[in-house]
C-alpha cells in the first residue's frame, strides 16, 4: 500500500511506513470489505447448494460441486459489487 504521509511505497503486513515510521491506517478498506463480501457470497452459495441438492452417489456429489462453483462465482461477482456500494459508504479511502 501507499503510505497516507510521505507516499512511499509500504508493505501492510509491516504496520509502519519503513520511511516515516507512521503507523498505516487500519480503517477499513473498500478493497477489505469487497473481498469480504465476495468470499462469504460464494461460501454460503456453495453451501447453499451442497445442502440443497440431494447427494445419492458420487456423481451427485460432483454435480454439486460443479452447480456450487458456478453459481458461487455468480454471486461472488454480485457479493463484490454489494461490497464495493457498502465500502463506497463506510470507507474513508
Ligand atoms: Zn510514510
């Protein structure tokens, strides 16, 4: 990330810019809570699905999966986009 103060350029697992020894904000990023959102549409798309859809055999269980992965990178876009509308409103940055 960037450092706010001097613009260097800065690792954010550091904590502090190594050029001015400020500590990095730790507000919310709109880039956090996209991701965030992104993640956790998918997972309970994918868990959604895999609950739903009744698994009798293996091939089922592949079905699933393969209905899940899909339908969760659908909602994975649309949980970024909820994500990036929230991030808008509650991020500073
Ligand atoms: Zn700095």
């Amino acid at each position: 990330m960037i450092c706010p103060n001097c613009a260097a350029m800065g690792r954010r697992s550091d904590g502090v810019c190594y050029n001015c020894h400020q500590p990095f904000p730790s507000g919310l990023r709109r880039q956090t809570v996209m991701a965030w959102f992104a993640a956790a549409f998918a997972l309970i798309t994918l868990v959604a699905v895999i609950l739903i859809v009744p698994i009798r055999s293996a091939a089922d269980i592949g079905a699933s999966l393969c209905v899940g992965t899909c339908l969760a990178s659908a909602t994975a876009s649309a949980g970024a986009l909820m994500g990036w509308i929230l991030g808008t409103i509650i991020c500073e940055h």
